[in-house]
C-alpha cells in the first residue's frame, strides 16, 4: 500500500490544482514502482497534529479521489470522518481507512451500506496528546482484543468480515518498546484470521532506533516492512515502494508466498 499525502497548501485556489496534478503524479509513480493499492489521506494524524475541517479535508482528497477511481489499483482513504466515507465511496475509494475503527458516531453506518473493504486500526489516545504517556499491561493482548471488539461492532453493523483489514497501529500511543513488542508478537493478531496490515514506514520508532530523520528512514523501513510480513501482515503501508516492494519479492520467493507481481 503506497502511501499519497494530499498535503496542505498555503496557496489560493487558483494554485490548488497543481496540488491535485502531483499528488496523482506519485500516485502513478508509485503504482509503478510496484503498489497495489494506494492510501489517499488529507488530515495529518501525526502525533501532536491538529484536525482539519471536513470542507477542507474534502477540498484536498476528493478531486484526487476522481482522477484516481481508474488508475488500475484500488484506492484507499485515509479518513476518520463518517461523511467524507460516503463521499469517498461515491467518488470510487475501496477501502476506507480509519485510524478510529469506525468507533466514531456515524462511521459504522456510513460504510455498512456499501461493499467498500475497512481497515480497522488501533490507537490509544487521540493524535495531539497520544504520545505523551502511553500505557499498557500486556500491549499485545490489549490491542488484539481491541481489535477483536472492532471487528464484532463492524460485524453487528453489517459489514462483513470478508471486507475487514486490521492494523495495530504502530506509532499511535506506543513507545517503542510497545511498538516492538507488537512486531514480535503480530502473529497473534494475524491470527484473529483478518488479514493484517502494518505501517512502520519512516515512523519515529525507526527514527529512535537508527538516529536518523524521516527521509533517512528508508533503509530501515523495508526491513520493518519485511520483518512484519515475515509476522504475517498481509498489507505493508509504504512511502518508498520500490525498496519496499523489491524486499517483499525476495521475502515472498523465500516463503512460497503469492508472487507480488501477479
Ligand atoms: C507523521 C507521523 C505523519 C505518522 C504521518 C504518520 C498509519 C495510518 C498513518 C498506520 C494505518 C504515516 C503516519 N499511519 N493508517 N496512517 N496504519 N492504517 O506514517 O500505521 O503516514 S499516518
């Protein structure tokens, strides 16, 4: 899953499009370099970001949304909002991708409807204040029977298992050290028997482990991303898909696994 940061502009909206021209520009790239899906997200959910209005959330995905319904690969949103999921489900998007779970009001009802695919992540906190002092007696366990709540809600809601991807959510409301603990123990999770999807791409934790920043990442997000695919993630949501993708191929002729070219 190659992953399109429809970024905020300072600029009229005259200059909007341009915005629009290169994220799908790298959406094409990515596809590519290899992608097979592509996860569109206009509202930052790094930690300590704050939310951004509906109108402009939709001002910034939907028009790429559009121009992306028929690129060949299907096309994820990355929202939290329960109106932007029907809007982006009208517009084309497969998949849904919400760092809540659908936990907030409406979200369930707003995919139940459709035939969309949903991943379901977790997260403890909410992204402004999440890594301030996350907590967890058995960080493993809390987040599969999390997940496995999730997965009863969106069940009792209508949307079928078949259409559920599960995430733990690397990064949001971990430190390291829990972060680790659910790489190694992600089979657990996979074992729920919904497939899983991880992104560690570029994330601070790779940053405390390496010393370097996010661009310098690279290198250590493919071993990331191999490692959890190795633990039975089924998805990896990835900045540098080529590296990524090249890694997953070896990874996949090692184990047997589905070629990643077909
Ligand atoms: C700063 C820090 C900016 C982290 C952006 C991020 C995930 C996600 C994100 C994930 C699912 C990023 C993250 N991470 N959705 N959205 N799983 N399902 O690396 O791990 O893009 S935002």
């Amino acid at each position: 899953m190659g992953v399109i940061n429809v970024t905020p502009d300072s600029f009229s909206d005259g200059n909007r499009y341009l915005t629009v021209d290169q994220a799908v520009a790298h959406a094409r790239m990515l596809i590519d370099e290899g992608a097979h899906i592509l996860d569109i997200g206009g509202e930052s959910t790094r930690p300590g970001a704050l939310p951004v209005t509906l109108e402009e959330e939709r001002r910034r995905v939907l028009p790429v949304l559009e121009r992306l319904a028929d690129c060949g690969v299907p096309v994820s949103l990355d929202t939290q909002k329960p109106e932007l999921m029907r809007e982006a489900i009208a517009a084309g998007a497969s998949m849904i991708n919400d760092i809540n779970a659908l936990a907030v009001p409406g979200a369930l009802e707003a995919v139940a409807g459709a035939s969309a695919a949903v991943c379901l992540m977790h997260k403890q906190g909410d992204p402004r204040t999440m890594q301030q002092a996350p907590r967890y007696g058995d960080v493993v366990r809390e987040v599969r029977d999390y997940l496995v709540t999730r997965i009863d809600a969106a069940e009792r809601a209508g949307i079928r298992r078949e259409r559920l991807v599960i995430d733990p959510g690397f990064g949001f409301g971990k430190t390291l050290e829990h972060n680790l603990a659910l790489l190694r123990g992600l089979a657990q999770i996979a074992a729920l028997g919904v497939p899983v999807l991880a992104g560690l791409s570029r994330k601070s934790m790779l940053g405390k482990i390496t010393g370097r920043e996010p661009g310098e990442r690279v290198f250590a997000s493919v071993a990331a991303a191999v490692i959890a695919a190795e633990h039975g993630a089924r998805i990896v949501r990835a900045h540098d898909v080529a590296a990524t993708h090249d890694a997953l191929a070896v990874w996949a002729a090692v184990t047997g696994s589905q070629n990643l070219n077909q």
